[in-house]
C-alpha cells in the first residue's frame, strides 16, 4: 500500500514542476508556483466555478504573483492562507464551458519572469463530465420525490430544478422544523454541541437543487448567520461526509432523496457539513460511472461554494457501502476516508453467484417436486449455493412453494428477483414512464450502463455474466455431501439464462398482478432460463458473457481490484441468521483483494456487531467509526510521512461487538482463520462466515472471476480435481456433453482480465 501523504488532498495535483518537493514533503518548491484545483480534477471542473490554490516558492513576493484566466487578471480573486503564509487561495467564477487557461506568473520586468500554466477544463452542472451519452428515456422526479427535498416545479429536459437555500433547526422533541431567522427564536429549538466542544442553536442551512440531473443536497449547522447567498461556517468542524445511499434499481429515474441522509441527524449535530445526491444511490442506479461523476460534481459544488474540507469521509451502506470502495479506486482525492457499511467490494461481481440463484433453486424444488424429500435439507442446499439455509426463518413466498418445509434459503429470501432485474430487458419501470417508453426501454443493468459495456451484436446491451465451465456443488461432491448422480444431474441441467431477445416478462411473484393464477406461478424465472422444462433430463446449454463487456467492466472501474488506500472501517450487524442479503464474507472478499493487488490491506479494518434476535434491534457502530476515523486522519496530519498504517489509532484494529455494541475481542488475529489457515479467531468463531455457489464450485473468495479459464474435462480427472471420486462410463458421457469446451481451471483466475490489472 502506498504511502498518503496528507490527510485531505486535492483531486489531483495541476501544473507541478519537475523540481517541485516530492510527495510527502512539506517545504515549499524552490523554482516555480504549485497550482492545485481543490475542487475536482482540472479536466472535471463543472458548474462555472473552481477553488484554486497556489503555492509561491521563496523566490517570489507575494505581491509579485499574477493570475489571469484568459488573459484577464484575477488575481484579487485570491488571499492568503491565513496559516500558510507562502499560500494563496480563491474561487474563480464565470468559467466558459470547454478550456480555460489560468496562469500564474511572477510579474516582474526583466529575464525574472516564471508562470505555470493550468486549463480548467468546464463542463454543464447538467453534466455529462465523462461517462459518455446521457440516459434516455429519463424520468423526472414526481412531485411527491421532490416534496421529501422541498424542490419545486421541473424546469427543463434535463430535470432541473430552481436551487434552494432553507433552514431547518432541531427540536427539543428530536424532529426538524422550518427556521425563519426573521422571528423569535422558537422555546422549542435544541442545541447542540459540535466535536469541537462548541455549544451552538442546532439550526441548519439546507442547499438543495439538481447536478448531473440528480438531487443533491448540502447541509451544514448555521447558528450566527442565516443568509441565503453566504454559507456560515462558525460552527463547521471542517469535515465532510458524504452521505452514499445503497439499493438496487437500474436507471432510468432522477431519484427519491432520503430525508434522514440528507439531513444526516448524527454527523449534523457534531458539526460536520453533509453532502448528498440521488445519482449516487444505488437504488436508482448501478452505473458507478454516472456515480462517480455525479459524486466529483457534488464534492465540487461543496468546495467551491462552502470551503475545502480538513477531509472527506464516505459512509453509506450495501450500495452505498460499494460506492465508497469503487469510488475511492477510481477518483482518488473524492473521499479521504470510508465507514463501508453493510458492504459488497463492487456490484457486478455480486451478480456472477446470484445470477446461480434461481438456475440451483429450480433444480432442487423440482427434485422435491419429484418426490425426492432429500432436497428439503436446508442445510444441503447450502452446501450447493453456498450461501446460508435455515429452517429458523419463514420462506417469503412459502405460499407459492407448499411442497418444502418451513424455512429458506438466502437466494430465496434475499436474492429472488435480483437476476430478473438484472438480465431481463422486459422486467423494470420508473415512475410516471409512458407506455411507449416501458416497451422500448431495455431494462437491464446492463442497458443502464451500456456506455460502459457495449452493444452486443443482437441489439441489446452486452453482458458479463457467464456460467461456461462452473462445475456446481464440487465441493459438496469432494466432501461426499452429494452423490456422483447428483453432481451430474445437477450440472447437466442447471442451465443458464437465455439472451436478451429471447426472454419474456416475469411471472408471479415478480409480477404480483400475475398471482391470481397458478398458470403464471413462476419462483425461478424458469421461463427465461435455457433449461427446458418439457424435457427435463436433457443437457441444458450454459450461458456466455461478452469478452468485451468482462474487459470494459474491469477497465472502467466497476470491478473494485483492490487499489484503494485510504483508511476504511468496514462495519456490518451480523446478519446471517435472518438471511439477509448482507452477508459477511463479503467484508473479506474486499479484503482479500486489497491484499491481490499489493499485498496489503493495513488501510481497511473489519467491524461486526451481534443482532441479539432475527428482525431484533441493531445497534449502530457508525458513530464510533467516525470517532476512531477522525483521530486515524487526525494522525495522518501531523505525520504525513508515516502513511496510513503508521498512523492508526489503537482502536482502529478488527473487532467484533455484542448486541449492545460492547467490545468482545481486538486485534490483528481477530478473523484468523477466513483468509488464512490460522486457528480460527475469537470474532471468526463468534460470527460464522458462509460463502457463495461459485465459491463452492472451486473459486476465489474474491469471487471476482466472470468467465473461468477452461481445462478439458480429461486433464481435470488426470490432475485430481475430483480426489478419489470416480464416474461410470455413462456419467462421464453427461459431463462431457455438459462441459464440452471443458471445466473451470479458477487457479489460473479470469480469462478475460486485463494483464495491467
């Protein structure tokens, strides 16, 4: 893990000469004038306006310096750094759209002259900035969404809404009331006292409008001054967060803003500003391009309009928790810190085990069906999806599958219908959409990012999801859990899912309008599988993903591979035995990808706290993170050089907590034993960890392996892929015809991955 040589940095560092201090060093350079945009990368700078700073080598007076834009001079646009006195500092307003060229110069007659040269390069605040054509059809926010920011009327194509500036102040009953700063302080208004030990009226100035064609949100305490034009800082603790929402939605749809995020009560009260955006909630999109665009853009409006924050720290959680991984790989300097909660290391590779969900599920309901009870074993079934099973929870839709006992997979209670929204161009809607556009829209994720991915020859967006190879239940086969005739039944029929032309439109229970019939029962989504239900026993055709689409999907940066570097508290309520979705390996897999790229992952800490009952209450480790967060990056300023693990507080070490959030164990052997062959570790037998159906098919923990480097069937015997199981004659004829191009070789990791990463 490299070196972070400060506790906030500026998206990227513009114009630094050759001889300027290195990295790391503090002093000022000796020959010529440093120049960073604070506000976004120099090329990504949108909305009119930059914060600029500029740093003056001894040579130069400070009267001396010049700044022009254009040719014009700008220069009483800057001021002195009042604790840096070598440092200038200011926004400048009016950037035309496309390039435009700042310079600094020492402006002196004679051969004494220096400058250093900048472009901003200015975009619309409707965006795009980089992630390619904008998303059509797009609908806006109802009147009801943008009711819950108090946003007015649509005013344009793009969605735009007249920004606006209220206040909010907090009551001694715990909720939020509007603030007129023209009448008498209300009996009834709370105070608040910020991180700083400041005691202040707990009043708010909440800014809120559309960027990218998203709602965004900006809110910061502003107990001295209510005024609509000046933001009042005194009683800012100079942090950011950036609130990331998660869920799981696919385009199409400008958003419904969180109330409780925008407005983030805890982070709010303590003095930190708030930013917020619908274009980075995952619920109403998974395009992490258009994400980490619209993220630059709100981080840019916050420093421009308010100030450059001491530093920026994410937290969100599930999606939310996702971006803050992603986002961290692909924009260095867009947030300084993470609290991940609930987290998956990125989107897309969640759907390679998913998408198995319905193909394994539909293969043992219909053995039950068959009459073989033995596929009622909820704990056999989990060796086949690897995910958990319990008999200890209620099957959510137990009504539609009477023939198994009570209890549930995770696939059944978390994942059931996440494949159709994914894959099946017919499935989604938005809101207030016309009945042209529902029939013409491709409803994938895959379509909602198909700048990203690419068109495929049929028409419809290419897609990276591949089961080519995947020998289902190997492990429960090599542990003797299933029997050879099942290993090969299974993976003969398991299946895949068929292109996007082909498919049709959900049945019950993804259509609830459909249930009124049993003839439109369909758990699985069985009618867009290429499994043939009026031939059960025949070998079903496998599924294959574009190469090009695996490879854009790793060069584009929704592949989270590891190169994140900043101090990341991953936290999560222990959430297995409710089936959640949110299962616990994930943590670990992110891990173990910081460690795949560079061999260290000191910057990422592991958190788990207990649910004392299913559905009980959750006790919230965030403020604590935030805590140990701010002392992490506390340390990091003072000594730079030492890096980020050099700096980690003593409570910044893996642990795990009881349901009241009390510490049960810390320290670096807290999960020994999930990634490396230790004795398992206090946390690691507190709180089990299961794994998912490609996991237990041979590969990575990472689970990052789209297409699987292919071995022929032969070779796989001849190398003891399956220990001491043997097969008859006729069972190696089924797994030849299953696998004719051969069987997943996972040591040799994805076929499709770019050598550079």
């Amino acid at each position: 893990m490299a070196v972070v040589a400060a506790a906030a940095t500026a998206f990227v560092l513009a114009a630094v000469p050759a001889d300027a201090a290195p990295p790391g060093d503090t002093s000022p350079p000796t020959k010529d004038f440093v120049v960073e945009v604070l506000s976004s990368p120099p090329d990504q700078v949108s909305g009119d306006d930059a914060r600029v700073s500029i740093r003056v080598p001894d040579v130069v007076k400070m009267k001396q310096v010049q700044v022009t834009l254009d040719g014009e001079v700008i220069t009483d646009l800057f001021t002195p750094d009042p604790d840096d006195g070598r440092r200038l500092e200011g926004v400048i307003t009016g950037l035309e759209l496309g390039d435009n060229e700042l310079v600094v110069s020492r402006n002196r007659p004679g051969n004494g002259r220096m400058s250093t040269t900048v472009t901003l390069t200015n975009h619309p605040i409707t965006g795009p900035i980089f992630s390619g054509p904008q998303q059509q059809p797009f609908q806006c926010s109802t009147t009801g969404h943008r009711g819950n920011a108090e946003l007015g009327p649509i005013l344009d194509d793009d969605c735009s809404m007249e920004t606006v500036v209220s206040f909010k102040y907090r009551t001694t009953g715990g909720s939020w009331a509007d603030y007129d700063p023209d009448t008498a302080r209300p009996d009834d208004m709370a105070t608040t006292t910020t991180m700083d030990g400041d005691t202040v009226d707990y009043i708010v100035r909440w800014e809120r409008g559309t960027i990218n064609r998203f709602i965004y949100s900006i809110a910061v305490l502003s107990p001295d001054a209510q005024e609509l034009d000046t933001p009042d800082l005194s009683a800012w603790n100079e942090r950011l967060i950036y609130y990331f929402q998660g869920g799981v939605g696919i385009g199409h749809y400008q958003g419904n803003p969180s109330g409780s995020r925008m407005l983030y009560e805890h982070g709010l009260s303590l003095g930190y500003a708030i930013a917020y955006s619908t274009g980075t909630k995952t619920g109403e999109h998974y395009n992490l391009q258009v994400g980490g665009e619209t993220a630059v853009m709100v981080k840019d409006r916050f420093v421009s309009a308010y100030d450059d924050p001491d530093y920026t720290v994410g937290v969100g959680g599930s999606g939310g928790g996702i971006q803050q991984y992603v986002y961290a790989q692909n924009h260095p300097g867009l947030i300084d810190a993470g609290v991940p909660q609930y987290s998956y290391p990125d989107m897309i590779t969640q759907t390679i085990h998913i998408g198995d969900c319905e193909l394994l599920e539909r293969w043992m309901d219909l053995n039950v069906l068959q009459g073989n009870a033995r596929w009622t074993d909820w704990a056999l079934r989990s060796a086949i999806e690897g995910l958990n099973a319990t008999d200890a929870v209620d099957n959510q839709a137990a009504a539609l599958q009477p023939y198994l006992p009570r209890g549930a997979t995770e696939c059944m209670n978390a994942w059931r219908g996440l494949s159709p929204l994914t894959l099946n161009p017919n499935f989604g809607t938005a809101p207030g959409i016309s009945g042209p556009d529902q029939v013409s829209t491709e409803w994938t994720h895959y379509g909602d990012a198909i700048n990203v991915y690419g068109t495929a020859e049929d028409g419809f967006a290419a897609r990276t999801w591949d089961n080519v190879g995947v020998q289902y239940g190997l492990q429960a086969l090599l542990d003797g859990t299933i029997t050879t005739d099942e290993f090969v039944a299974l993976n003969a029929t398991a299946g895949g899912w068929k292109n996007e032309p082909d498919m049709v439109q959900e049945g019950c229970p993804f259509i609830p309008e459909l249930c009124t019939s049993p003839d439109n029962v369909d758990v699985w989504s069985v009618r867009n599988q290429t499994f043939d239900l009026s031939n059960p026993t025949a070998v079903a055709p496998r599924t294959e993903a574009d190469p090009d689409a695996i490879e854009a999907a790793y060069q584009s940066g929704l592949v989270n591979h590891g190169d994140i570097e900043i101090p990341m508290i991953d936290w999560r309520n222990y959430l297995e035995r409710e089936l959640d979705m949110h299962n616990s390996h994930q943590s670990f897999a992110a891990r173990q990808r910081l460690l795949d790229w560079d061999g260290d992952a000191s910057n990422q800490i592991i958190w788990f706290t207990d649910v004392a009952d299913v559905g009980g209450d959750r006790f919230d480790q965030t403020p604590l993170a935030f805590e140990v967060i701010d002392e992490w990056m506390r340390n990091i300023e003072a000594n730079p050089n030492a890096g980020v693990a050099g700096n980690k507080p003593s409570r910044a070490v893996d642990s795990c907590f009881d349901t009241n959030g009390e510490l049960i164990y810390a320290g670096a052997d807290a999960w020994s034993g999930i990634l490396d062959d230790g004795a398992a570790g206090v946390c690691t037998q507190q709180f089990p960890t299961y794994t998912t159906s490609r996991i237990v098919a041979g590969g990575p923990i990472t689970g990052d392996v789209f297409k699987c480097v292919l071995q022929p069937f032969a070779q796989a015997i001849a190398d003891g892929v399956y220990g001491d199981v043997t097969f008859t004659d006729e069972q190696l004829a089924v797994l030849s015809a299953t696998f004719p191009d051969g069987v997943c070789d996972y040591a040799q990791g994805d076929a499709r991955r770019p050598a550079d990463l």
